[in-house]
C-alpha cells in the first residue's frame, strides 16, 4: 500500500505547456535566465565563495486534495470505480509557472560562506574529512533565519506548491530515491547528495532534514489556483519533507496532515533548500 501511494503521489504531477511570464526575483547576487529543460543545472557563486547548485523544474500543474487522489486512483486502478456508479470530483488544480530549486538542501558550509556562524547540532565529528563535515545540511535554523540568508543572497524559501511539485517531478522521472531516515540514519544527519547517488534530479526531500518552505500554514484553497503561496496571515510556517528521525508514523503525518512550526522554531531535524524565480530577460 506505500508503494502504490508513491505512485499516486507522482501521478498527480502533470506537465503543463503553457506558462505565465516569470517575475523578476528579488535584488541579490543569485540571478539565472530561464531554464530550457528539465533538470538542467546551474551553480551559482554565494557571498564567501561557496558554490550552490540549482536544477531547473519546468511549469507543472498539480492536483491537491481528496478529489485529486480519486482522479489519480480512477486512472490507475479503475476497476474500483466501476460499480460505484459515482461520477468523478473536480480535482482543484494548482499550477506553477517554472522555477530554480536546489539540487541539495543548505550545507553547513554553504551556510558559514553567507552568515559567517554554524548553528548545526550535528557537526560531523564522527568524520576524519573536513569537506564530509562541511557537506552535512545546516539544521537548527529558524525559519526567520533561512529569510535573513535569502536576504543576503538574492535566494529564496520555496512555495509549499513549489516544493511538493518538485518532489513529485522527481519521484516521476527519477524514481524514489532511498533516503536518511530513522531506518538507516545512526541518530544523525548524513553529507547531503549521497541518498541518491547518481539519480537525475533533487537529493534528500524524503529524509536528512525537514525544510521550512515559505508559507503560512493554512487549509488548502477550495478554487484552482497559479503560483500559490499560501494564506496571508497565520501563527506557523509550513515544513516539508522527512528527516533523519523520522519513522513510518511520522511519514504518514507528513502526507496526510501536513506539518508546521512556529517560524522562530529551531530543531536539530529541520533546515532548508532554496529556489530562485527566473529573471524576466
């Protein structure tokens, strides 16, 4: 039944053809064209000299809600549904015009480049290599914390919409990608892009660290939408993703409830990736 529930995830992320032209992102340093194909890459330059790299996920519309795991159950499995003699609900449609997210979360190195501290509990000591301590994801960030490291690098927190259809790409074209949970983690974060070596596509969202995406938490909109952000106003911020603590309960809570904390939160299983809106040129 997990497995068929992957699969019903990735069957929920359809490739749109057309798109709205892309905003400008905000004044930084971090600027990229648009993108041409999916899961082309760029690395960019970070305030300090670390490098970052960014693939490109092309304009895509999902379905969200009840509705939208009836369409993609009727389309797999329709022998369920042929006697029920019920029509099919309107799925609410959520499109996303294309955007840069990073290929792994934020390193600690990545983070020392831009902020000049480390706040992370785990520091790899157990590593004899320096560049291994330096890969491992920067946890224990709040999420006003990832906003002030955007602020000084042009970057941003991904959408909610943006970091779901970004893990439902890659699980379509690139098959789920074994990850650090509480099955195989030793208690511990791991060097972020090993889960998954050698998959075309985003390393980690599965595992390693839960990530702060921009949002506030909220119910999902009743009306099809573009580009949502989430409600105006709230008292937590949306996490996406496992962790290197997280077991099968906490996976099930994930996907069937959602999770969020308060944004001044900092916890040893949560820190981030970034993405970037095109420019317009």
């Amino acid at each position: 039944m997990k497995h068929a529930w992957k699969r019903i995830v990735a069957a929920l992320a359809l490739l749109s053809a057309a798109a709205a032209a892309p905003a400008a992102p905000p004044d930084g340093r971090c600027i990229l064209p648009p993108g041409e194909e999916n899961f082309e890459k760029r690395t960019v330059t970070l305030p300090g000299g670390a490098e970052l790299t960014l693939a490109w996920i092309e304009d895509c519309k999902m379905g969200i809600g009840e509705a939208a795991k009836e369409a993609a159950l009727r389309a797999m499995v329709p022998k369920l549904f042929e006697k029920s003699g019920a029509p099919p609900k309107e799925p609410v449609w959520m499109t996303v015009d294309g955007f840069w997210i990073g290929v792994c979360e934020v390193t600690q190195k990545q983070w020392e480049s831009v902020m000049g501290t480390n706040p992370s509990y785990f520091r790899g000591e157990e590593f004899p290599v320096a560049s291994k301590r330096a890969e491992l994801p920067v946890e224990s960030v709040s999420w006003e914390d990832c906003m002030e490291f955007c602020r000084r690098t042009g970057l941003r927190l991904p959408t909610e919409m943006e970091w779901l259809v970004a893990r439902a790409v890659v699980r379509e074209y690139a098959g789920t990608p074994w990850s650090w949970t509480a099955r195989n983690s030793e208690n511990r974060t791991h060097p972020v892009g090993r889960s998954a070596a050698g998959t075309t596509g985003l390393y980690d969202m599965a595992g390693n660290v839960c990530e702060w995406c921009s949002d506030w938490s909220g119910a999902w909109p009743e009306a099809s939408a573009t580009n949502y952000a989430g409600p105006a106003t709230g008292t937590e911020r949306v996490v996406c993703g496992g962790c290197w603590c997280g077991d099968d309960w906490f996976d099930i809570r994930r996907q069937n409830d959602r999770l969020s904390l308060p944004p001044a939160s900092r916890y040893n299983n949560v820190g981030f990736r970034v993405c970037l809106t095109p420019s317009a040129e």
